[in-house]
C-alpha cells in the first residue's frame, strides 16, 4: 500500500463516517407518522430518481460492453 493509496482509503473513511452521521441524524429528527400529501414536488423528484437510475444503468453497459475508459 502506497502513501497515496493510504490517504484515499483515509478520505473514504472519513467521507463515509460523516455521511453515516448525516444519515442517523435525520432519523433522528425525521418521523413516519408524518406523511406528506401527494404534490408535484414529490412527483418530479421521483421522475427524476427513476431518470437517473436509467441513465446510469445505460452509461455501465456502455463501459462494459464497449470498454470505454473514464
């Protein structure tokens, strides 16, 4: 393991830490009892998950199967 390899995996580590901690305090504070009406908001954003997923999905197969490079 290099020096260079050691601070990626630190900055990962670290990354990850702050993004669990991120995540548990929004469970913290956040409740299930709570629903939100059904709102154009809720719509776009969903449509937008769903977009972006396939977009993803599409820009893998094309590295695999056609082994582009970053």
């Amino acid at each position: 393991m290099t020096c260079a390899d050691f601070r990626i995996e630190c900055s990962a580590g670290i990354i990850k830490f702050l993004g669990y901690q991120l995540q548990a305090g929004g469970l913290k504070y956040t409740s299930l009892v709570e629903f939100e009406p059904f709102t154009d908001n809720l719509l776009l954003g969903g449509t937008l998950i769903v977009l972006s997923i396939l977009i993803m999905e599409l820009n893998i197969r094309e590295m695999i199967f056609f082994k582009k490079t970053f």
